[in-house]
C-alpha cells in the first residue's frame, strides 16, 4: 500500500522540532552579566553568570529584622551605583553597601550558582574592619516563576564575616526536554506514527481508492487476517482443552414460544 509516504515524514518532523526547541532554550539573550567585575578573571565563572543572564535588572528586595536588603545582579542594587547588596536601616538616609558587582565571584553545580560580591564598606569595630561581602546562593526551583530573596544570616563571629543569602528561581532550571526519557520519547513517536497510518491510510482509502465503510479503513484485509491469525494463536496457546460443543436446548423450543408471543402481541393490535 501507498500510505507509507505519510508517517515517513513524521519523525523528520519531531527530530527538527526537538532540535530547535534545544537549540532555542540554550541561547543566552543579552549580556548584562558582563557588567560584573570578576576578582579572578576565568572562563568557568563567566560561564555560570552567563547562566544567570535572565535574573539580570530586576531589584530583589527582602526584610529581616529592622532592615531592608536589595540585591541586584551585575546591576545598581536599588539604584545606588557600583553596589551589587545594599543595607537600608528604617529611619537612616544613607545605605550600607554591603557588596560590589565589580568584585565579584561566581560558582556553580547544575541547578544552583553561588555568587560572591566583595569590596562592600568595612565594618566599624567588628571583623577586623575589612569590606562586607554578601554572598547569594541561587537555586532552581520550578514553582518559583518569580524569584523570591531571602536572608539567612549576617555572620560577624568568624574571621571572614559575610552576609548570607537566598534566591530560589525557575530561571535555573536545566532544560525540561533533557528530562524527558528516551522511552517516552519512542513512545510519542509510535503514538505519532499510529496516527499518521491511521489518518492518511484512512483518506488515502477514501478519497483515492474510493473506499466506503469499513473498507476505509487502512490495509483493513492485512489486520483482519492478522487479528484472526493472533486469535488462532492464542486459542492454541492458551486453551488448555479442547472446546466442548454446547448443546443447544434452546434453539428448538424457544422459536415457537416466541412465534406465540408475537401472535399474542399482534392481537393486540387488531381493532375488537
Ligand atoms: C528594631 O528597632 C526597634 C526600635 O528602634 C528596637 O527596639 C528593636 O530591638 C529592633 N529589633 C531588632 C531585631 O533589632
Ligand atoms: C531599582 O530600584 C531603583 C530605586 O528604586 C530604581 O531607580 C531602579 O530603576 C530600579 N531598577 C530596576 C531595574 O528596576
Ligand atoms: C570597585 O569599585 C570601588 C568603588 O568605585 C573601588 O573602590 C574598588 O577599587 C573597585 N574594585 C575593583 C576590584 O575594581
């Protein structure tokens, strides 16, 4: 049969589909990220902020306790120039810087980056007086379409103080495609195929063999042999008796009982 031209380009079809999908998602838009001053110039660590590219011109705002937070990515954090973190105290004018996007450190695993902003103001009597440094741990989650900041901790005991924090973005997540199993991947192309054979043999019978009813039905002799020859197979297979003939008490006695029915009914009908 001829129908075989139809399905053939099915998969062709997914293949592309899938592959520009992947291709797609893989693109970094624009490049913000650039704007972040790494303290060690390197090839991975640009690569995990290229990764962060989607987050960038967005102010993350988060309280705790009596002050406010704003983070930016490789961006002025509410507005203040040059400062990735920012402080702000209810009542007090100026804010802390708390990290600069020109010192920053980047690392990364397949669904998280930890970003590193040095060089903020020095502390007053604490930590030896050196810079702040913030430190933003962004993570994928799936449900979280609109990235959400959350402070941990500010920690002023150890030697190297920091200021800890919590992003939780969908942004990070690895592609969806690249979860999809290879099984399930066959499966939706059988299912595709089916219905390709299904429909183009069904028009294929219709409009240019001219089929009607049944006979519309692709190759419809090859699946009723084939049906019967299954069947066969599985009543040699599976039967573990020969089939008994059922008598049939019914046949004889039933036949004129239901003739009487009928005459009964029809009198009914007659006018009396
Ligand atoms: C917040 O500020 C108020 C008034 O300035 C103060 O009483 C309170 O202890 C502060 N809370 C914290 C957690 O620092
Ligand atoms: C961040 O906040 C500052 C101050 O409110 C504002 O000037 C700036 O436009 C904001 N940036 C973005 C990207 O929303
Ligand atoms: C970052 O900027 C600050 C303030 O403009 C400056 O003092 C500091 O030296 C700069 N750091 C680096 C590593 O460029």
């Amino acid at each position: 049969m001829k129908v075989s031209c139809g399905p053939n380009s099915v998969p062709v079809l997914i293949w592309t589909l899938a592959a520009s999908l992947v291709l797609c998602s893989g693109q970094a838009a624009t490049e913000n990220n650039k704007k972040c001053l790494l303290l060690f110039e390197s090839l991975s660590e640009r690569k995990v902020l290229s990764r962060l590219e989607p987050l960038t011109g967005i102010n993350f705002t988060t309280v705790d306790k009596n002050y406010t937070y704003v983070f930016q990515l490789c961006g002025d954090a509410d507005g203040v120039k040059g400062a990735g973190v920012i402080q702000k105290k209810t009542g007090v004018k100026d804010p802390t810087i708390v990290g600069r996007y020109n010192s920053t450190k980047a690392y990364g695993g397949s669904d998280w980056v930890m970003l590193i902003y040095e060089n903020g103001e020095g502390y007053d009597s604490h930590c030896s007086n050196v810079g702040r440094r913030a430190i933003v741990m962004i993570s994928c989650d799936r449900k979280a379409d609109k990235a959400q900041l959350t402070m941990i901790e500010e920690d002023l005991v150890r030697k190297e103080c920091y200021y800890l924090f919590e992003l939780d973005s969908s942004k990070l997540c690895p592609v969806v495609l690249s979860h999809i199993s290879t099984g399930t991947i066959i499966i939706i192309i059988g299912i595709c195929l089916l219905a390709a054979y299904l429909i183009g043999g069904f028009l294929y019978q219709r409009l240019v063999v001219g089929a009607k009813g049944m006979e519309q039905f692709p190759n419809i002799a090859f699946w009723q042999e084939f049906g019967n020859l299954t069947a066969d197979g599985c009543d040699f297979v599976c039967r573990s008796r020969p089939r008994e003939e059922v008598p049939t008490y019914r046949g004889g006695a039933t036949e004129p009982l239901d003739e009487e029915e009928q005459e009964e009914r029809d009198d009914h009908l007659l006018p009396m």
